[in-house]
C-alpha cells in the first residue's frame, strides 16, 4: 500500500505542532502569573503568595521542560519532512527561529536556575528580578516565533531569485502586515488559557474548603485577567479578521463558508460545506451578517469560494467548524470572567457553589481553543505553504515516498558504518581501526548507493533530489 508522503508529512507535523503548542500556550502566562505573585509578595509581604508562587513554579518547570523538547521536534521536522520548503525560505525563518535561541531561549534558560533554585539562596528582589526575566522572555519567545508564522502568511521584505526567497529588508519581513495582529491575538490567548487554568485550581480549592486564602487569591486573579482580556481579545479577533480577509481571503471565505462573491455573505452558524456541490449543507446563519462583521456594511461584498479553482481552496471542514469551537470557547470565557465579576461585586463569589462547580471544569477549555485557532490559521492558508510562493504539491515539498525511503536509508547506512567503526556522534575512532590506517581514521565509502544532490528551479515546481548512485562519499553530519 502506497501512501501520499505529503500527506503522512501533514500529519506528522500537525501531531507534533498540536502537542507543542500546549505548552507554551500554558507558559507564556503561568510565567506573567508567577512574577506578578512574587512582586506582589515582595510589595506586600504576604505569605501565602509566596506559598502559591512556588506552588505554581513546579508546574511551569515541568510545562517549560516539555515545550522545549517537543520544540526541538519541531524544528528537526523542518528538515526531514519539509526539506524543499526550507531550501525556499530557509534564509528568513533561519534566522528568525535563531534569533528566538538567542534572545529568548538564552534568558530565560539564564534565569530560570534562579527562578527555580533561588528560593532561600538569593536574595528576595533578585529572586523576583528572575521571575520577571522568565515571564519577558516567554513574550520575547512569542514575538520571534509569531514574526516566522506571521511571514509566512503575509511574507514581506523578500526577493525571490532563482526560486529562492532572500530577505531584502528585515524591519518588513520581521513586522509583515499580519504580525501587529496575531501577536497580540496569541499572546491574550495564552493569558487566558493560563486564567482558566487557575481559575479552576482556585475552585477547587474552596470547594474542598482547603487553602481558603490561595483559593480566593487564584480566583480573584484569574477573574481579573478573564473580565478584562475577554473582551479584549474579541476586539482583536475582529481586527485580526479584518486584516485576514486583506492578505487571505480564501481563508476568510473558508470560515464563513462563503462561496458566491457576487452576493453579501451570511453569517453561517452551522453548516456542513459539501466542496463537490459547492454548498453548504444543513445550513443555519443570519443573512448579510458576515457582510456586516467582515465589511461593516450589510450589502458588503468579499470573495467567495468559487472565485478560485478548487484546487487552491483550503480544506473547508476543519477550518470551519475549528474557528466556531474557538469562538465559542471564547464567549464562554467572556461569560466566566464577567459573570465572576459580577458576584466579586455583590460579594458572594466565594459562596455560589454553582458558579465554582462550573469553573473547577473549565481547565481544559483555553487549551481547545489555542488548537482550534492554530488549526484555522495553518490549514486555513492551504494549499500554500507560503502565500503566493511555495504550494503544497504532491513531491513539491516532501518528495516522493521512494525519495523519501532513500533519503531514512542513507541515514541509516550512515548510522550503522558509525556504530559498527566504534564511533557515533563525532566520538574518536576505536583503536584498531585508527592503527590499520596508519593512525588516522579510515575514510569511509558508501556500501551501495550515494550522493545526494538536490537542483533548484522554481518555486512553485520544486525538482526533488537526484540520487547519483555507486560514487564514494564522505559524511556531513552524524
């Protein structure tokens, strides 16, 4: 059975990502909600933050721990499963995700020792000082990543020659047209995931009636966060959208299931968007409101599904029914943190049992949400890899599954010469093999096929590489 290699690379990829993207989403504001815990202690003394910052600080560790080592998946994937694209716009996300390293990376490896171990080894206000560095640098992570997806969808400060993207100006592609609103969008969404998150400690905490005063530390915080950035992340949604339907429409018209260009589009609450009758099915919506949302004009018009061939529309089930679930999770947040709010203000948060029920199970949501987004946002510029410039054809970008079975054999011809010669990962040679060949290491040649060379044509018809078989060779890597 012949599987699609470009399919079996989706996946993989997509699985990876989805795992990956949990953990920050989850950082990025436990960090926030740790240093403002330990400022907070430090300002005012109080013991029992202090208690729930270190309480909290074992979780970040663990979470930080599994977003680096399922980010350095991420990366190696670039290459195994993704090795045309990267030859094609590898001289701008290169330096971006490097820059990452080197910025965000380094300071928070820096101080988090101190953020972890510091506790009655340095002083208080240095101790607070690391904690503050980590929460900045998980922002600063966020900022370099989300410039390197952002380019992505709206590259920008490029020039292409010879089928190559080469950066022609690093203040446009850093802050393309769509970083402005998908870093703010993704930073309020990890704040968020992070307040429900302790929203539903803190319930359960006094639900059990144990640790009265963290408990309702947690559960002021999180409202706080929740009634505020509610609100406030539906504004930036919107604008988001608004910028979305400038750069990608096809995605915009994917999200609203919306085919006819010719006629205001109505907004879809539930459908299923049949693509070989160009339909939506079961179709419930409100006529001209998606004119109304995306125009601000009830008989605005915006491009439809069959304004482009079929092929270059974006899968039209997962990008439609992804983006209502993170809509709806998003009401819902509105929904905890103003009506938590509302009982803080009459005074009987602690006391309604149902309400603390309700968010002791709402751990989970923010995290649903963060996947939904994602996935509306990378299948949602399918079939491009990068707008405009690299499509996702079949060998365009993964090669084809007997290229691909000779590229894992060449790696495992390699690693097998390593281990059988004693030497594995630049380790010295064993010491017979060194003195049979006159004190230096026997060059190594290839049992059977060899060379691997890959030609550059364009972007759009990326040649696969070319297998030069029965030539001696000598290791890069490994």
């Amino acid at each position: 059975m012949e599987f699609d290699p470009v399919l079996l690379a989706r996946l993989q990829f997509a699985f990876t990502v989805t795992f990956h993207i949990i953990f920050p989403s989850f950082t990025i504001g436990l960090s926030a909600f740790i240093a403002t815990l330990l400022v907070r202690w430090i300002v005012t003394g109080g013991e029992h933050l202090h208690r729930l910052a270190r309480f909290w600080t074992k979780i970040f560790a663990i979470s930080f721990g599994m977003g680096v080592v399922s980010g350095i998946v991420l990366s190696y994937q670039f290459g195994t499963n993704w090795s045309r694209f990267s030859v094609v716009v590898g001289n701008i996300i290169a330096p971006l995700i490097g820059y990452e390293v080197l910025t965000a990376f380094f300071l928070e490896a820096t101080f988090l020792g101190v953020m972890l171990f510091g506790w009655k080894r340095v002083p208080p206000w240095l101790h607070v000082f690391a904690a503050v560095a980590v929460a900045g640098g998980t922002a600063v992570s966020a900022f370099w990543i989300l410039s390197a997806n952002s380019w992505m969808q709206t590259p920008a400060g490029h020039e292409v020659r010879d089928g190559i993207a080469y950066p022609v100006d690093w203040f446009a592609v850093i802050f393309n047209p769509s970083f402005f609103y998908r870093l703010p969008h993704m930073l309020t969404a990890a704040y968020l995931t992070t307040s429900l998150v302790i929203l539903a400690v803190g319930a359960r905490y006094l639900l059990a009636a144990r640790h009265i005063d963290e408990g309702r530390t947690m559960l002021r915080m999180a409202i706080g966060m929740l009634a505020v950035l509610g609100p406030l992340q539906l504004l930036i949604g919107d604008q988001h959208g608004l910028n979305t339907l400038e750069h990608q429409p096809m995605k915009i018209a994917a999200v609203e299931a919306h085919w006819d260009g010719s006629k205001p589009g109505a907004l879809v609450l539930f459908a299923w968007p049949d693509a070989k009758t160009e339909t939506n099915l079961f179709e419930i919506a409100i006529p001209k409101a998606g004119s109304l949302i995306l125009k601000h004009d009830p008989n605005g018009l915006f491009p439809g599904l069959k304004s482009v061939p079929p092929s270059d529309r974006p899968p039209l089930v997962p990008v439609f029914f992804a983006f209502r679930i993170m809509v709806g999770i998003g009401v819902i947040m509105i929904a905890f943190g103003l009506v938590g709010a509302w009982l803080w203000w009459r005074q009987t948060l602690f006391d309604a049992r149902w309400y603390l029920q309700l968010a002791a199970h709402s751990w989970w949501l923010g995290f649903v949400a963060v996947i939904s987004g994602w996935i509306v946002t990378e299948s949602g510029r399918q079939p491009w890899g990068c707008i405009r410039h690299i499509a996702h054809r079949r060998y365009g970008l993964a090669g084809s599954g007997r290229e691909r079975g000779d590229d894992a054999g060449l790696v495992r011809a390699r690693l097998r010469r390593r281990v059988h010669d004693g030497h594995l990962l630049h380790q010295p040679a064993d010491r017979a093999g060194t003195a049979r060949a006159g004190g230096r290491a026997a060059p190594y040649r290839h049992a059977g096929p060899a060379v691997v060379s890959c030609h550059r044509r364009s972007a759009r018809n990326l040649v696969p590489a070319t297998i030069t078989r029965g030539k001696p060779w000598k290791p890069i890597f490994l």
